[in-house]
C-alpha cells in the first residue's frame, strides 16, 4: 500500500546516480566477481563479498528511502531463498556447497540495476514495445530450453510463464524488463564461469532444470514483487515506531511505479476545490 510516509520518503530523495552509471557498475562488478570466484578460495569469496556490500551502500546512498528499503526487502527475501534452494534442497550448488558471501548484497545490486533499467527514459518511453522484446527473446529461448536443448528445462519454462505474468499484471512492469537482462546475463555468466551449477531435476526428481533455467528472471521476479508490495508497509511501520501516523491513500502498489501509473482521472482535484 503506497502511504503518506512512502510518499514523503520520495520527495526527500536526494540526486541518484544516473541509470547508466548504476547499470554499468553492477555489472561491471558481477562481472569481475564471478571471473574472480571462479578459481579463487573461501577468503576470497568472504573479501569479494565485503567489497559487495560497499558498492551496493554506495549505490544507495543516493537513492530515495523507499528503494532502499525495497533493496533491503530484497535482500533479506533472496538470501532465505538462497539458504534454502543451494546448501538444503541442493537446487543449485556454488563451489564450496556454501552461499559466497557477496550473494546477499549482490541480489541488491540486481535488484537496483533492474530498477536503474526500468526508469530509463527509452523503457519509459517505449514500454510497450520493451515488454514485446522481452517476451519474444525469452518465449524463443524458454521454447528452445523445453524442445532443443540437449538438457531439457520445464522450470525455465514454468519462470518464463511467472515473467509474462509480472509483465502483464505486475506493478512495474519496466523493473521485469529490466530484471530480464540482467539476470539473464547473471545466470549465463555465472554457470558457464562454473561459480554455481543447477542440479538437472527438482528435489521430485519430475521437474527438468536446465544450466541455467531459461526464465531465471521470472523467478527473481518473486523478489522484485516482494519488494514493491512490502517497503511501503515497512516504511509506514518504521514511522509509527517513531511516533508518527500515516494515513495511507488510495492507492496499493509499490511506491514510485503506481505513483507513476495513475490514470489522469485520479489526479483530479475533489469537487468544490
């Protein structure tokens, strides 16, 4: 639910990094990470990981407090996953059978990258027509995975499905195209790096995986959605906790996109004002 509190945070956002600079620093730094983890050890991976962290703060010094706590909600959100998909159902696996130290920030510097993506003035522009590329280029290779590939991939399939949804119904569809490339381009450079593998079936053995799945981002797109729909919530409790009250409007979202989103219609000043 987008709020009083979700609102003001906006307003006092201060000047964020450009879409550009934040999209080729993350990956620019995923990319020498994962180069750098594949043939490095654990303290190498515990360095990586710290260095991690302080790109992403940098990153988010400059952005507003409602997309700092949706990174934060994202954070907290994969890195469950990420303990429960790798080291206990063995889902996929990283080298030392651990989750590396740099996984938990870097979900927020994807998380941010995709955002950074979304509100470029040519998706802005041109959503429409991005939503269209997104699903042709992904329909094509979520099909190949299940048709051609010599490791057939239902579950990239099943996350392709899960994006289309996220694209059509979503509350900020420019986040899934953004989420698109740069998962997918996180996927493919971290399996063929050898940084972590995918097992070839689910913990039920019925459900075939490919290395990578081919929809990858329709599964991280879990995390965005998290994120959109809890900060306004967690803002709104954080200033109650201080002693403020909030008074929520009319609209439920996840902050900026369905504040950007509104029909002309409900902008309209009451009758009588």
């Amino acid at each position: 639910m987008t709020t009083t509190a979700a609102v003001a945070a906006e307003r006092r956002s201060p000047v964020a990094w450009s879409s550009s600079t934040i999209v080729a620093t993350v990956i620019g730094w995923i990319t020498i990470v994962l180069v750098l983890d594949a043939d490095g050890g654990r303290w190498l991976q515990r360095g990586l990981g710290a260095v991690t962290w302080v790109v992403l703060l940098a990153l988010l010094a400059r952005e507003s407090t409602l997309v700092r706590v949706q990174t934060a909600v994202v954070v907290v959100f994969a890195t469950a996953v990420e303990y429960t998909f790798a080291p206990l159902l063995e889902v996929y696996s990283y080298r030392f059978d651990n989750v590396p130290m740099y996984v938990p920030p870097g979900h927020g510097l994807v998380y941010l990258a995709a955002l950074a993506i979304g509100r470029t003035a040519l998706v802005s522009k041109y959503q429409r027509t991005s939503i269209n590329v997104v699903l042709v280029v992904g329909g094509g290779y979520a099909a190949y995975g299940v048709l051609l590939a010599d490791r057939p991939d239902v579950l990239g399939a099943f996350w392709f499905c899960c994006l289309a949804g996220f694209l059509r119904w979503g509350p900020s569809p420019g986040l899934y195209v953004g989420a698109f490339f740069v998962v997918t381009y996180l996927e493919l450079a971290g399996t063929a790096l050898g940084t972590w593998s995918w097992a070839t079936t689910d913990p039920t053995g019925l459900v075939s995986i490919g290395n990578p799945p081919s929809g990858a981002a329709g599964g991280y797109g879990w995390f965005d959605l998290a994120a959109t729909l809890a900060a306004p919530s967690v803002l709104v409790l954080a200033h109650r906790l201080r002693g403020g009250r909030a008074a929520p409007t009319q609209r439920r979202g996840g902050g900026r996109w369905w504040l950007a989103r509104r029909r002309p219609a409900d902008r309209r000043p009451p009758p009588g004002s």
